[in-house]
C-alpha cells in the first residue's frame, strides 16, 4: 500500500493541535507517547486492531476520519490530565516579593475540562460500537 495513504502520527496531530491548548509547547515524544496509549485504549475498547507501528510512526492504511478526531480527543484527555496534575501541584508559592495561592478556580476549571473530554471519548466510543440488539 503506497505511503499517500497511510494516517500517520502528524495527520492525527495535526488534530490534536487544532484543540485548545496552552501556549508552552508539548515535547514532540510526549504526543508520540499520548497517541501510543490513545491506540491501545481505543483498541481496548473497540475490540480492534488499528496496526499502529510506533516506529515509523504510521498506520497500516488509511483511518476514517471519525477514528483520527477520537485518537486526537484521547490524546487531549492526556493532555488536560498532565495539565490537572500540573495545576493540583501548586498549593501555594510564598517567595521575598511573589505570593501565589492554590488557585481553586483554576483547578476547577481544568478538572471540570478534563471531566468533559473524557465524558466526549466516551461518546465517541460508544457511537463507533457495532450494537446487536436482540
């Protein structure tokens, strides 16, 4: 199968990149990391084999659009659970000319962020099921 047609780790970033995110930047093997774990989760949940090769950092064919947006909304999920652990860390810096609290709004904010991504995985999980009823 040609390379043209193949998702790779920078189309999946390039969605993961389009959602809000800080201003720092993300260390380039942190996202390979996030796209790793949002593979495994979602072939967990699917009971699917997406054929992920984390060397060459390509898939072995061409992902529907549908599954690149969830992977990307995993690795956001990822992303705002760093983000969380990093904001509950600071209980408060006293310094000769600087003082910062715990900054509760913020906390809330971020986790209440991280509480509706992941409520949005779960969605998207569930709508790509195949259901058999009856």
């Amino acid at each position: 199968m040609p390379n043209a047609k193949r998702t790779t780790f920078a189309d999946i970033e390039k969605t993961f990149h389009s959602m809000p995110l800080t201003k720092f930047e993300i260390p380039e093997g942190l996202e390979a990391e996030w796209l790793a774990t949002a593979v495994a989760d979602y072939e967990l949940n699917l009971s699917c084999d997406l054929r992920y090769n984390e060397k060459t950092q390509k898939f072995a064919g061409k992902l529907d659009r549908t599954v690149c947006r969830t992977l990307a909304q995993m690795m956001y999920v990822s992303y705002l659970q760093r983000e969380l652990s990093r904001v509950m860390a600071l209980n408060g810096i006293y310094g000769k000319d600087v003082q910062l609290t715990g900054q509760d709004a913020t906390k809330r904010v971020t986790k209440q962020e991280l509480d509706d991504q992941i409520a949005l995985v779960e969605r998207l999980l569930h709508r790509q099921k195949d259901h058999t009823y009856g």
